[in-house]
C-alpha cells in the first residue's frame, strides 16, 4: 500500500468512490468536473510556498502497488469557514423556571479558519488490515512535517445517519419545517451553494428536539454505520464532540488541538538505515514510514524491527526506499501504529523542532 498525493490520472476512481459512499458523503459528490477542479485545486495546493493557511486542500489516495487500483481516499482542508462560513446546530440544554430541562438545536456558524480532515474513504473491496488506519493517520503525519500550512485547530465533520435509499430520520422530519426537499437532493445542493443558500434553508431556530420525531432524536450526533470505525480512531487521536451537529444529517462535528493530536505527538524524524537490512511480516509492530517531502509526499507502512545499530535510526530495505523516493542519507518520518508499541532503538524528536530538517 503507498499513500500519494492525488493527480488528474486518478479522476475515474476518483468518481468511482464518489458514486460508492453515496448520500451524505459531501465532500466527495459524483460530479465529474467537480472532482476534476478538486483534484487541480489539491494539486496547486501541494505545489504552493505556504507560511499560513488558506484556503489549501490536501487531497490523497491510497494505491495498491501491484495492481495500481486506488483502493481509498482522504483529505485536509487547511482553512475552512472563511469564504463560506461553516453552519451548524448547537445542542444546548436549559433549566426552566419550573424546574424543567429543555434541549434545542439553534443554527450557528463556529470553526472558522480551523482545518477540516475530510474525505476519508476505504473502498469494500480493499478493507484489509491497517489500511484504514493508514489513511486516518497518515494526515497526521502530513501536519506534523508540515505545521505551518495548517491551523491550531482540527476538526471532522462525521457523516450522520442515513439509509442505503438516502433517506435521513433527521431531515425526514427537518424537510417539513422547512423545504420539501429529498435528503440526496439538498446534500447535493449544499455542497454546490454558498452560504446564502443555507441560510435561507434553514431558520435559525431554537428547536425543541421533544417536539422532534423519535427517530429523529435517537440520531442527533450519531454517525453513520460505516463511519464508527473513523470516529472510534480519531476518538483514539484526542477528538471529541463540543456539541455541534450537521444541519441535515445531525452528525457530530468533533475538535482537537493540532499538537495535542496522539498521532502528530508521534510523529518522529529519524535517520535512514538503507537496504541493509531486510524487514519481513511480523517481526515486528506496525509502523508508517514517510518521506518529508510536500508535493513528492509519499507514505507506506512496514513492519519494523527493533531499530538500527545507532540511535535514532529505522532500517529500511532497498525496495521501500524506492517506493518512497529516498536517497541515502534523507530522514525518514515515522508513526507507530500500535498504541502501546515496543520502544523503537530510537530517541523519539520533537516533530515542529526537527522536521524542518526533512524539508
């Protein structure tokens, strides 16, 4: 498996992935001009000088190296809710004079300038082991060679609770209070529209959730089913739920700090140990391994062994250095899998100190 940043030649699975997520999956919508101008726009975006972040997006695929099919996708918007504020729901609860709680969701725009991971997708034919932490990951990697291009703040809007016929219980019942729109259509829309469409959408509110449907209720920050796998890592990574909920859907958005992120913490710079060694399966613990690069990013995962005969060194055999692009004497990136892993013969460095050096 090599993790790449994304080119036009991947436009056709691309679109494939599209059509296979389905209702609901915004970011990824089955328009093949749209991802076309995604794709360019993610490409400008790996070959752009960045001091701050705007309005870059990092899009990646995860391509099978012996078949060269495209087996997933997944993303980093650098800066989001600047040019087209970010609208969700606030769940609040309140205390009445009687003494009686009340819940309600009220429209709010929140996260602005914060970076959105996004786009994340493992094809079902590729559901194999490790790939989809492969992909999750890997973007935390990315922000830790690269932390000037994106913000203190991380987020993720998680896909809400919808059928395989694209029905949503919590549109079901929002569409009667405000359009009578199907939940595909008005997914389609709002990824196309800018703010003011929303707005004129739906009212600000407040709504009280007891006057909502029951099937409406039991969804509110829940998440899609093929979507628990991605929330129980980023969960893992340090995210959490602050209350805000898609406006169609009602599924979480969740936060954390960039550098409180488990996988950016990580994150270590190391020195190659080239081709001398050969690494096997199993013998040792999961580990993705990365060049520094930008645009020339590449990412693979190995299993490691015990570290090289001097510190701070990870053997690599001449076939992933290849794979990565390294020449003798370029640092390797590298992110333990495993939670609790065997200590690497290394002196884990600090990612925002020593990763310029990979530059």
């Amino acid at each position: 498996m090599l993790i790449r940043p994304i080119t036009l030649r991947d436009l056709d699975p691309l679109y494939q992935i599209a059509v296979e997520s389905g209702p609901g999956f915004t970011s990824l919508m089955p328009d093949r001009d749209a991802l076309a101008q995604k794709i360019e726009h993610s490409m400008k975006s790996f070959e752009r000088r960045v001091d701050n972040p705007t309005n870059e997006q990092y899009l990646f695929v995860l391509e099978d190296e012996h078949s060269h099919e495209i087996m997933g996708t997944t993303g980093i918007q650098a800066s989001v809710g600047l040019d087209r504020p970010l609208h969700h729901f606030k769940r609040d609860r309140t205390i009445g004079p009687a003494g009686l709680a009340r819940e309600t969701l009220t429209r709010c725009e929140h996260y602005a300038g914060c970076t959105e991971i996004c786009s994340l997708y493992l094809r079902s034919d590729y559901r194999q082991a490790n790939a989809g932490k492969l992909l999750s990951k890997v973007r935390f990697l990315f922000m830790a060679l690269h932390p000037e291009r994106f913000a203190n703040t991380v987020i993720a809007e998680m896909r809400g609770v919808s059928d395989t016929h694209g029905h949503s219980p919590f549109w079901n019942w929002l569409r009667h209070q405000v359009v009578d729109l199907d939940f595909s259509t008005v997914t389609q829309l709002s990824a196309q529209s800018d703010a003011r469409f929303l707005e004129q959408l739906i009212p600000p509110g407040p709504f009280d959730i007891a006057d909502m449907t029951i099937e409406a209720q039991a969804v509110i920050g829940q998440v899609h089913p093929d979507t628990r796998p991605a929330l129980h890592l980023l969960k893992q990574e340090g995210f959490r739920h602050r209350g805000l909920v898609d406006l169609f859907d009602a599924g979480p958005t969740i936060e954390c700090a960039r550098d409180a992120i488990t996988s950016v913490r990580n994150s270590g710079l190391y020195r190659g140990l080239y081709g001398g060694t050969r690494i096997t399966a199993h013998t040792g613990f999961p580990l993705i391994v990365a060049n520094g690069q930008c645009s020339g990013f590449r990412a693979t995962i190995i299993d490691s062994l015990s570290g090289g005969d001097e510190p701070e060194q990870v053997p690599l055999p001449t076939g992933i250095q290849r794979k990565l692009g390294l020449k003798g004497g370029d640092p390797v990136c590298a992110l333990p899998l495993v939670k609790n892993r065997p200590t690497l013969n290394t002196s884990e460095m600090s990612a925002h100190q020593e990763f310029r050096h990979a530059q």
